[in-house]
C-alpha cells in the first residue's frame, strides 16, 4: 500500500511521485548516503532532491505507520509550514509512504533543489570570505526570522543551514526538517538553539553579540551565556554516547554478532 501527498503547486509532478521507487533506483546523482540517501534528479523541466530514508526497524515501522508521523510526512508538512511562515526552505513537492503488511517500509521526501552557494559549516571552519558579516547576519535572521516567528530546528546543525548570496544580502535556507519545534520562542530558548552549531569560541561570540543586539538582551552576557550552553550540551552529548556504547556492550545480540 502507498500513502502520498503532492504539493498542488506541482501537479505535473504526479508521475514522478508514482514511480518513485524506479525513478530512485535507476536515475539522478546521489549527493549524501550514510544512514539516509539523497539524490539530486533531472525530471522534466525540474531538478528535484529526494530523500530515501533507511528503513526503520520493525517497532519504528509500527510507530510511523500508526502513532507518528513518519520522517518523510513531517518534512513535508513541516516545509509546507515554514513557507506559511515566510521562511525559505527548499520547495516542497511531496512525500511518498510505501507500507506491507500494515508496516512502513520505505519514505521518500521530495523537494525542489535550492541553488546555495555554501553552507554555514563552510563559514564557521573559515573557508567563506566575509565571514563575521555572515555570521552576524545570520544571527540576525534566526532571531527576527526563524524565533519570532515561532520556529525552533531540533537539528540545527551546520550541515542544515543552506546559504544563497544574493547582491550584498545573504539568504538562509532550512532542510533536514523532520525534527522542528513550533511554539513561543523567548530570546534565551533561541540562544539555546544556537549551541548545536557547536564553533569555536570566538564564532559563538560574534553570533551571540549580533543576536543579543537584535533580541534586546546585552551582547556580552549573551556571548558568555551562549558559550557556557555549548559547553554544557557537549558535556551532556559526550556522557549519553558513552551510555550507548555501554549499552551495547551489554546487548547479547551485538556481542554474538561480533563472533559470526
């Protein structure tokens, strides 16, 4: 059985969401391929990026096909919302849920392919010119853009954060968005979304400065602030990963896959 959802905005694109399996397997160029995989796609007169996520295991594909909404609807919804909210994400056009038995199998999320010239994680390892002028910008828009407007990213990451230079104006585009937060959002919430870019000293205090400037609260206690919560969140990332390598080490299942 399959379960799917096209943006109106691209009904010529029905086809390809009916085939996608195929149009998957046997076409486009894959950009990212870990635990998910990501494509880039000449359809048409599109060049579409579909993402295929791993198959859950077997209690997962029981929770996303009846009490969550699987990784591929919620990227899809959760894109749809941002544009409502004027925030730049790659165009959705639509999810794919194929199911057996009455378990998700494998999800597709599609979306037009965004045009950016290079991604936050370039700016903050020093590879992009101008980089406290980006930085403070993008400081800037994640107050006024993404927080006021009641948007919190759970992985915001380096890698999520697209940016598309435009004249002498920086544009920043979302993706990954499967894990998002849509609530009231204070400036001391927002400063803690901030940590999960995990940078150097020196590029958490041109950030926290400009964003504090645009909140209202004062640069320094902000800089300061913002750099005691990466510290801390790293301390707590480091402590949970040692919990799941203890954890496996006591799994019987692991410890006999090692032996065969």
């Amino acid at each position: 059985m399959t379960r799917r959802q096209t943006n109106p905005c691209y009904p010529e694109l029905n086809s390809f969401l009916d085939n996608i399996r195929t149009q998957f397997d046997q076409n486009g160029t894959t950009i990212y391929k870990v635990r998910n995989e990501v494509k880039n796609i000449q359809y048409k007169d599109f060049i579409l990026n579909v993402k295929s996520f791993k198959v859950p295991h077997l209690l997962n594909r029981f929770v996303y096909s009846y009490i969550r909404k699987s990784k591929a609807r919620r990227s899809y919804e959760y894109a749809m919302t941002l544009e409502r909210k004027g925030v730049t994400t790659p165009a959705p056009v639509g999810y794919i849920e194929n199911t057996h038995n009455g378990l998700l199998q494998d999800s597709y999320y599609i979306s037009l392919c965004y045009p950016y010239d290079f991604t936050i994680r370039e700016v903050l390892e020093g590879r992009v010119d101008n980089k406290d002028e980006i930085l403070e910008s993008f400081a800037r828009y994640c107050w006024n853009v993404l927080h006021r407007n009641g948007v919190f990213h759970l992985d915001f990451s380096p890698g999520n954060i697209l940016i598309r230079k435009i004249n002498s104006d920086y544009e920043f585009s979302l993706i990954d968005l499967n894990r998002m937060k849509f609530c009231k959002i204070d400036p001391i919430i927002g400063l803690k979304n901030l940590r999960q870019l995990h940078t150097t000293v020196e590029n958490m205090q041109i950030i926290a400065r400009a964003f504090g400037s645009e909140a209202g609260l004062d640069p320094e206690w902000c800089a300061e602030k913002l750099i005691a919560m990466d510290r801390s969140y790293q301390n707590y990332r480091s402590r949970r990963q040692a919990f799941k390598k203890g954890i496996k080490k006591l799994n019987p299942i692991s410890a006999f896959r090692k032996h065969f």
